[in-house]
C-alpha cells in the first residue's frame, strides 16, 4: 500500500475532526498566533517603563527619548512528535464499531479515523497542560519520554512576587482577601485587570463555595448583582472544560473576576504508565487577563507529502505516513513544534492556600 492511499483518508479524517473540535484551552491562554515554516523565534528581552511625556516652553527643545534595541534571545522551538505502526497482525483484527463480516476496507478506514482521534487527543494533553502550567510557573514545559528533562522547556523568569501563598486556616481569613491580594499583585505589575479569569483548583473552589463573605452576598443580592451564577455553568469563550463558575464582585476587591474551573472530561496522563494528575493541582489558583498578549508560536517540521517527498510544514499537528517493506508495516506520525510565548510573563499570578 503506498503512501498516498495510506495518507488521504487520514488528513480527510484530521480535517473533519478538527472542524468539529471546541476550542482548546491553549488557545485561549496564547490567543496571538504566529506561524512560520522556519526553526526559531527571536524574542526582545527588553522590558522597558515607560514614563509621560514633558511640555516645553516655546522655541524650546523636544525631550529626547532615546531608543535602544533590547538584548534578543533566539528560541529554538522544539519538536515532539508519535507514531502508530499498523502491522500484519492488526490489520487482520477486526475494529470495534464496524461489523465483523464488513469489507477489509471498512475496517481499515475504521482504523485509521482511530488511530487520527488517539493522536490528536495526545496534542490536546500536552497543549493544555502546557499553557496551564505557564499560568502556574512562568514556564513552558517541553518534556521527554517518562517525563524526562531533555533541556527543552523555557523559563521565562516570572517574578517570584507573582508567587503567593494564603493561609485559610488563619482567623480572618477570607476568599475575598485571597483573591484582593492576587489583583494587588498583578496591579502593582501592571497587568490588565479587565477580564481576570481565576482559575481555581478543587480546594480553592470548595473555599467559594463555603466561605461565610460569599454566602452572605448571595443572601444579601436575591439578584446577584454582585456574585452571578448559573446553575449549568458556562464554557467561557466556548473553551472546552473550562467552565465559569461566577463572576465575583466583591466590593473590597479593586476589579471583578471570573472564577473558573478546568475539566475538559479527560484526565491528564503525562506519559504512559504515569499516574493521572490534577489540571490545576487542588490547592493552587491561578490569574490571568483574556486581554493581556500572549503569543502561540509555531515552527516548520520536516514531513513527507503523498508522493514519498520530504516537505517543510507546519500546522496545530501535522500528520504523515511511511512504510517499511519487510515485513510491511504501516505507520502513522503527527508532529507538532510550538512554542508559548508571553507578552509579559509577570502578568500572570498564582497563589497557593492552606486549607487543613
């Protein structure tokens, strides 16, 4: 079987998925795209204040403002990638869904929208997880096989003032108090607070849910003017699994915000073999602003197009196939190269409470 029949039915089934998939968290968090068919990306270490502009009497001079070209650093935007073989042995099994006593070829295109939806299910993983965790640390991880750390993340150096913690347990303490202390934060950094999403993990979320200043304002606003919540929370921004929970409007706080939590209806395994793990660990939460720039950078792999030929592409995953003769053996590969980059990483803020 050559390339080309093995490859057709598999974008087909790529492009029919992906045109019915929900957006993805990552896409939300690094809304900017920037895609390039080379290697790398140059980023401007330059974070520079800016300062008003002065008057000048008449006839006087401008006031200069001098402009220096910041320190670049060039990313190189790292590669991962899988691959399914399809061997003698399984191409005789017959596939789930598809009547036994059906054409070979019935199952064969059973098994290859399969094996598509399990490998775009695995960049789904990665890719939330990583721009969940850039919420989280400041860095984008790049692991390798078994979680192994082959020097491929990037830490973009977040401020270690953005990392708070909250003692629940303290007397006086209050949610309302938590959350004014992560708007502080990424106030006195000039973040946007125009919709600030927190996104909360479970303990965070039961601490709403019970704390007596929460309770008292849904008692007190029979309109909830001042929390608003829905009984069938929301996707915001149709970004699957992450869902809003209110938008709270503390009057102590110096913006509102939407609490959020994320559960996309799949648990993240990080590699095979590996225990499940929480999205948001249970006692962390994490703030950020829809409006503050964030860029998803991708970058060109090497690929094979339906004639055998070597191409430079790139793409959300870019999907082939080869052949090896003897015995023959069919394989699948998706690739991906991304990089999430901040505008500012210091806009982002997490905090993590004590509960017990």
């Amino acid at each position: 079987m050559g390339i080309e029949t093995l490859i057709r039915p598999a974008k087909i089934a790529y492009e029919e998925f992906k045109a019915q998939e929900p957006n993805g968290i990552d896409k939300l968090i690094f809304p900017e795209m920037d895609e390039d068919t080379g290697s790398a990306v140059l980023i401007d270490r330059l974070i520079e204040s800016p300062f008003a502009v002065s008057y000048r009497e008449k006839n006087g001079q401008s006031q200069i403002l001098n402009y220096t070209p910041g320190q670049g650093q060039l990313l190189d935007v790292p590669r991962a990638s899988m691959k399914t073989p399809v061997d003698e042995e399984l191409r005789d099994v017959v596939v789930s869904g598809v009547d036994a006593v059906a054409s070979w070829d019935q199952h064969k295109n059973k098994r290859t929208r399969d094996i598509v939806k399990k490998h775009m299910a695995a960049h789904n993983l990665t890719k939330w997880k990583q721009a969940i965790d850039f919420l989280r640390t400041g860095i984008f991880y790049a692991k390798g096989p078994d979680g192994t750390d082959l020097d491929l993340s990037v830490d973009y150096d977040r401020d270690t003032d953005n990392t708070l913690t909250y003692d629940f347990t303290a007397g006086g303490a209050s949610f309302a108090i938590a959350v004014g202390e992560i708007l502080d934060q990424m106030d006195a950094q000039g973040a946007d607070l125009d919709n600030v999403v927190l996104l909360c993990g479970a303990d965070w979320l039961t601490e709403f849910g019970s704390d007596s200043d929460v309770q008292t304002l849904l008692q007190s606003n029979m309109a909830n003017q001042l929390i608003q919540q829905q009984m069938l929370p929301p996707q915001i921004q149709g970004t699957k699994g992450l869902r809003l929970i209110a938008q709270y409007r503390n009057p102590g706080l110096i913006a509102p915000v939407w609490i959020a939590s994320f559960n996309p209806g799949v648990q993240y395994v990080p590699y095979k073999g590996a225990s499940a793990e929480a999205w948001v660990p249970a006692t962390e939460a994490v703030a950020f602003s829809l409006n503050s720039p964030r860029y998803y950078v991708k970058r060109g792999v090497d690929a094979l197009d339906a004639g055998g030929n070597v191409i430079r592409t790139v793409g959300d995953m870019v999907l082939d196939t080869f052949h090896e003769d003897d015995p023959i053996v069919d394989y699948f590969r998706s690739q991906t190269r991304h990089l999430m980059l901040p505008g500012n990483v210091d806009h982002t803020v997490k905090s993590t409470g004590t509960f017990t």
